[in-house]
C-alpha cells in the first residue's frame, strides 16, 4: 500500500508567490512560510522554510524562534542582523550581503533590518511547525504583560511602559520610522 | 547523551551546591555535573521569592515543570498569538475608582498555591509573582534532553529584564564556589544579561517606535537587583483571584441553584 501513501505525498510547494503571504505589510515586507500543515511530508522530515522579503530599511524583530534553529540565507540585497544569546551578547552585528548564510541557533533573539536595496532570503527551520515569539509590536511578548510588571521590571513610570506595549501597532514586519530616515539624511 | 553518563556506580543524595541571592529572593543550584543528572539529562533549581518578589520574565530553552513547596503566588506566560484576554476597561474602572485613568490588557495569568504542579513549554516568556505572606518555594525541573531543546543539555535562561550578569558579579566577590569555580548550570542561568543588552538601542528604539531614552531603559545596564526583584507597592495585574471566585461562587451557592439555566 505504499504507493497511495507515502509515495503519492506531496513534495512541492512554491513559497515565492507574494499574493499567498501569510505576512504581508505594504509598508515593510511580506513573508511566505512552508510548514507540515501546507505540505505533510514536512512533518516526517521534522523542517520547515520561510521566505522573507523585507523593503529598504524596514524592520523584523526582535523576535526568537522558540522550537528551532533558523538557517538563513540572503538570495537578494542585503541587511543588518543582530543576534543575541542567553547571555545578553551580540554574537552577530553585521550586514548579511547576497548569497551569505547566517545560522540562528533555537531561541537567540535577533532583529533584521533591511538595507537601501531591502532584502529577501529563505530560511531553513529545523522543525516542521517553527514558531516565533516577537518582543515588540502587537502580538509581542511585551504586549503580553501587565503594565505593572513592566513598570518594576525595567523601573520606568506607567507612561513609558504602556508606550513600550503600544507604541507599535504592526505585528511582525515593521515600516521604517523616523530614525530610520534619519540616518539616510 | 554520551556513552558512559549512565554507567552509574553508586548514587547519593544531593543538596544544592550553590546559591545565587537577589534583590528578593534567591536561587539554589544543585551540581548539573552530577552524574545522576547527566543521565537523566535533567536539571533541578530552587527558587524562594520574597512576599512581593517578581522573578523577572525570561524564556528557557527547555520545557519546566515546577512545584510549589511553599506558599502561593501567580505566574504570567507568553505565548505567541495567544490573544490578550485578561483586560480592565477604562470605563468600568472609572466608574469604581473614581476617574483615575488606569487599563491594561495582557494574557492569562495563573494563579498557584501550594501542592500545586506548573508546566511551561519550552521557549515560552513567563514571570512569577509572590502574593502571599510568606516566601514562595519552587522546586524547579528543567528537562534540558527533551526533544523541544535542539540547543545542548545545558539548560539557558533568556531574561527579558533585569540585569543578573552584574549581580552575578557581586557575588563572585562575596563568595566562592564549593569547588573554588562556578557550576556551569548555574552560570548559565543566573550569569546571564537581558537580552535587550545586545541590540543596538537605535534599532530597539525604532522596532518599539519609542524614543533612545525609552529604548534604553530595556537595557537596564544599572540595575543591581537581580533576577527576582522587590514590588514595593504589590503587583497590580488583571486577575480573577481565588478569593473573589471563591466568594462568588458562595455566592450562587447561596442562592440555590433555581437561577441556572
């Protein structure tokens, strides 16, 4: 019976259409992500990919993936990475140019921000359903705290943390703001 | 795990071998080089928080399982896309406090007590709360060799806030290890900085949408109160408390059950 299961599965699936983002900010990027519920077969192999497109200077993160470990490659233009570990260490700041590679490791937090040129890339996450958990933005960690515990933990008035919590309204690709536009001029 | 962690000859029971103190609170660490853990791949972490202590939000990069030996207290736990069900309106606490300006919106929040067993996937950002009278006891599993952690065994603490680095380094001053040098499990847990400190405050000011001053207190570079810190006004957060559950529910009991639908 192996030919009506195992050998009739899906193997392909095209991550390039934009019109099929499951992220999509006119303003910043969109983002097209492959895992075991849109092709089955990637639950066997326990990966799954993204394919991110971020425009000039816009920005994604911070966030951590929280099961897996991300292998990311620029295919086009370029960006500024940041990668953080548990010990609050840049491991990486650096352009990533066309065709380098950056391994994230499960849980290093890291924020990506587009160059003049933006920037797509496809990642390989090493499992099937890969989920990320942002720090900043609508659905963000932060978000999800009380103001109270933001007031004692960073020791800030109850003003700054409820702007830490809302000041940004998009979810997970950020449109690029005034600093931004700043340190072009 | 490598080949001879579990060719055990003989086991002994162990006490914690080290301690890192906080602001309210303290951490006990025992050996992560024990044998008897090797083999399980599992570690163990005792934490006693202070009536009012917060242990500040961090994400592990193993699934936890902890018990409460001693007094009660409630928990916060992040997970993405969960949607933020815990809310107070800004009307209906107007109308209660007499116009103060107060609302807050975030996820779910449990409460615990004692006896009670808690389980927190891995990755996942949660903080603890001491809301009782007397101190908060967790005795703390960590199950660093299980599937969900694709890092090594050892388990890693991402903290969120806070600056346990610097307060790690106080305590080298104070105090030696029993073995003159640090147990890598507790390194790795309470020797760690904020996350925050390694990203560049501009970009963090430009992902929150928020001013450098702003940005920069995530940093929390001179913060010396450790991984659990004192609220000195008590916690106010949006919760169902025992309590006033209880009482309700004594209340429709009172009542007799002809309302029910």
């Amino acid at each position: 019976g192996f030919e009506e299961t195992i050998c009739s599965m899906k193997v392909r699936a095209n991550i390039d259409d934009y019109t099929q983002a499951d992220v999509y900010n006119p303003q910043a990027g969109h983002c097209n992500h492959l895992n075991s519920f849109k092709l089955p077969i990637l639950r066997l192999l326990q990966l799954s990919a993204e394919r991110g497109v971020l425009y000039r200077n816009a920005i994604m993160g911070p966030y951590w993936t929280m099961n897996a470990h991300n292998i990311i490659y620029v295919t086009k233009g370029n960006m500024r990475m940041q990668i953080v570990n548990d010990e609050g260490q840049a491991v990486f700041d650096d352009q990533i140019q066309e065709r380098q590679l950056v391994v994230v490791p499960q849980n290093f937090a890291v924020v990506k921000q587009a160059g003049e040129q933006g920037c797509r890339w496809i990642s390989f996450r090493t499992n099937d359903n890969a989920m990320i958990n942002t720090l900043a933005g609508q659905t963000s960690a932060i978000r999800a705290l009380p103001v109270d515990v933001l007031t004692n933990a960073y020791q800030i008035p109850r003003e700054e943390a409820q702007k830490l919590k809302y000041s940004r309204e998009e979810t997970v690709m950020f449109s690029p703001g005034s600093f931004s536009s700043r340190g072009r001029a | 795990q490598q080949k001879n962690e579990c060719q055990i000859q003989r086991i002994d029971a162990v006490e914690p071998r080290q301690r890192v103190e906080s602001e309210a609170g303290f951490t006990e660490f025992f050996d992560t080089n024990d044998q008897q853990f090797q083999c399980a791949g599992v570690e163990v972490i005792r934490h006693q928080i202070e009536p009012q202590g917060l242990l500040l939000p961090s994400y592990v990069n193993a699934p936890i399982l902890f018990y409460v030996e001693q007094g009660k207290g409630f928990q916060g736990m992040t997970l993405p896309g969960c949607p933020e069900t815990y809310e107070v309106s800004q009307q209906q606490f107007q109308g209660r406090k007499g116009g103060q300006s107060f609302q807050d919106r975030h996820q779910k929040i449990q409460e615990f007590r004692q006896g009670d067993v808690v389980a927190i996937p891995a990755g996942a950002a949660h903080w603890i709360y001491n809301n009782g009278q007397d101190d908060l006891v967790l005795i703390v599993l960590l199950d660093s060799t299980n599937f969900a952690n694709q890092l090594d065994q050892n388990h890693r603490r991402f903290f969120l806030a806070g600056n346990p680095q610097q307060e790690q380094k106080q305590q080298q001053g104070r105090q030696q290890s029993p073995r003159g040098t640090r147990q890598q499990g507790q390194s790795l847990e309470a020797g760690s900085n904020n996350i925050f400190q390694g990203f560049d405050v501009d970009v963090l000011a430009e992902a929150f949408n928020v001013d450098r001053e702003t940005a920069e207190m995530l940093r929390c570079e001179d913060d010396r109160r450790g991984h659990i810190v004192r609220v000195e006004r008590g916690l106010k957060v949006v919760s169902p408390s025992m309590s006033r559950e209880e009482q309700w529910q004594g209340q429709q009991g009172g009542r007799g059950r002809g309302q029910d639908n």
